[in-house]
C-alpha cells in the first residue's frame, strides 16, 4: 500500500502543475481572443488546429501515448475555443424553439445580457450546455394546465447539469391573424398542442378547428408566411410583434392562472443576478424493488424536517417497470442536517441526486 500511496502522491504533484500550466495557458488564450475580437479574426482556424496537433504530438517520447495524446490536445482546444468565443461573443443562452416562443421570452427576461441561441429540441439545449456551445439553457419544467414536461425531468435525471433557479412566468396566449383578418374570418387555428389544449373551450365556442405545431412562435411565423384571413395562431404578444400580426383577441387561455416554470441549466453552480436565495432543491432518487422502501426514503427526508412539496414518479427507461423519483423539497441540503438526511437516504436508495437549488417564489 506504501507503493500506491507514493504513486498517488507523485500523480497529485504532476496534476497541480499542470492545472498551473492550464491556468497559464488560458490567460494567454484570452489575449488571443481579445486580439481577434479587436482585428475581426474567426475564432476557429482548422489549419493552426492541425499544426498544434502534429507538432505537440511530436514532442512524444513514448509513441505508445501518440492516440491517447492526441485526444488530449483536441480537448484542450476545444475548452480554449469554447474560452474564446465566451470573450468575444459573451455570455450564450440555449433554448428550445425559435424567436417569439415563450422559451425564448423566459431566456431574455431571466438573462437580459446573454445572447439568446435557438435548437430544435430540449435535449440539443441541454447538450449545448454540456458540450460547452452554450454557458446556459432555460427550459421549461412544468406548466399549471398541462403538467410536467417529462422529457426535461428525464435530462435532469440522466444528464450532468446543474440548477441554478426556477423562475415562473405567466402565460397569456393570444389569437393572431394576418392584418385583414378577424376573429369571424379564422376557421383554422396553428399552435403548440399544450397552447391548443389550454384554450380547447375557447376553440370550441368558435366553432375553429385546430392544426398542431412544433411551438406557438412557428405557428405565428407559418400563418404570417401563408397570408392567409382563415388561420390564426395561438402565441404570446411579442410573437405578434415579430412576424407583423394582429392580436384578434387576448387571454384566450381557460385558466387565468397559467403559469409555465422554467429552470435555468449550467454545468456548474452559478449564483444568478438579481434573484431571490435559494431556500428549496430538487432531489432525484431511485429505491430498491423492496416493500416499503418508497416509505423509508420519504420518512427519511421527514425525519430530518425537510419537507416534500412535491412527488412524482418517471419511467427509468433502462428496465421495464422501473422508475425513479423528482421531487422538490424545502430547505437547504448543503446544512449538516443536510448532509447527514442524504448520507442515510444514500443507505435506502441506489441513486441519489441533487439536481440544483431554487427560490419557489421567483418570477419573470
């Protein structure tokens, strides 16, 4: 065990001078990046890459190493790219749809100085943040009509990203149509099929049919293509605004109380400007196919006197019949009463998982 523990120790010394050099070498990328935002320069050059790769693998003594060396360099490029693009570019922000969708109304509002970058998709957002494309992602959890958003829960149970807040933000859909249209004139309306299912009734006392699309903001950009009296979209007011329609009609949407909740995503825990401390988490965790054992962990988290706001179950995916557990809890994990209900849950439970922290009562 002597053995190990020296070359344990001499792994220790060589990976403090390297986290020096890197600290070194990152500077020294920044003022390249100042550079080319100052003189204009692209921040990937595909040529220079090619000949840091050959001339640092040069440098090999042992060319067993060359493979694994290699892949080391490219990671090392990426992360000063990624450094890079941050500096001349600023602060970056994925969210899911295009611009006018209320994703994209939660990421300006909740980062008013990022610049706002647009995927297909809840999980191109998310890998964004991961690969490093984005700092951020704002994507959306839970709707007080429609419910839960699953296929978010489930990037936050497999995936690594943290989060940073939970912000809520009303949810007004309007009717839009082209300008000569009216609210007699629309026969058929576009929208996202949550939008259409909280405003079903409304639909129905007019007698309009429904077409469904990937988000409100695409169907206010597909009617606005089409020009055409007979289709409306169901979208938020600043849709309207960018793609030229006329609001037909506001608040269309049979709960007044509407409400989405959007969490902001980033690799690492960020303390977010300008909102309220955090004082709940989210806590993922899956029990053992045993009687009771849902019980003890839930008796668990009482007994150290934090309380469960909220519970829900989601398919595993990796084994028919199994699932794991979201739930939002009050208080603060990172407190020794804390630690020590983890510690005991982690003795219940094969997966235990703090998501990240919020404050319940933010808004945008």
């Amino acid at each position: 065990m002597a053995q190990m523990d020296e070359l344990r120790s001499s792994i220790e010394s060589i990976d403090k001078q390297m986290a020096d050099l890197f600290e070194q070498r990152m500077e020294i990328s920044g003022q390249v990046a100042e550079y080319k935002k100052e003189h204009g320069l692209p921040i990937l050059d595909k040529e220079r890459e090619k000949v840091l790769i050959a001339k640092n693998t040069g440098y090999l003594k042992n060319k067993d190493f060359e493979v694994y060396y290699r892949d080391f360099i490219e990671s090392i490029l990426t992360i000063s790219k990624n450094y890079q693009h941050k500096i001349v570019e600023g602060v970056k922000v994925a969210y899911s749809g295009i611009e006018g969708s209320f994703a994209s109304i939660s990421a300006e509002r909740i980062l008013p100085d990022a610049k706002r970058i647009s995927y297909g998709s809840f999980s191109e957002a998310y890998c964004a943040v991961c690969e490093g494309e984005c700092e951020f992602a704002v994507l959306p959890i839970e709707n007080s009509y429609a419910g839960e958003v699953g296929s978010v829960t489930d990037l936050m149970f497999k995936g690594d990203l943290h989060v940073n807040g939970v912000y809520e933000l009303g949810v007004s859909q309007c009717l839009l149509g082209i300008k000569d249209s009216n609210l007699e004139s629309i026969k058929t309306v576009i929208s996202h099929p949550q939008a259409l299912d909280q405003c079903s009734e409304y639909l129905k006392r007019h007698g309009i049919k429904s077409i469904s699309a990937e988000n409100t903001a695409v169907a206010a950009k597909e009617i606005s293509l089409k020009n055409d009296v007979t289709l409306g979209a169901i979208a938020s007011k600043e849709a309207a605004k960018l793609y030229g329609l006329t609001i037909l009609d506001y608040d269309i949407n049979e709960s007044a109380q509407n409400t989405t909740r959007f969490a902001v995503f980033s690799r690492k825990a960020v303390e977010m400007k300008n909102a309220p401390a955090p004082n709940a988490f989210i806590l993922m965790f899956t029990v053992k196919n045993e009687a009771g054992s849902l019980a003890d962990a839930i008796a668990i988290v009482g007994k150290y006197g934090f309380n469960m706001k909220v519970i829900r179950s989601r398919p595993s995916k990796n084994e028919n019949w199994t699932y794991y557990f979201y739930t939002e809890v009050e208080g603060n994990p990172d407190t020794e009463t804390g630690k020590e209900m983890l510690k005991e849950l982690k003795t219940e439970c094969d997966i235990v998982k703090i998501v990240g922290t919020y404050h319940p009562d933010a808004k945008i």
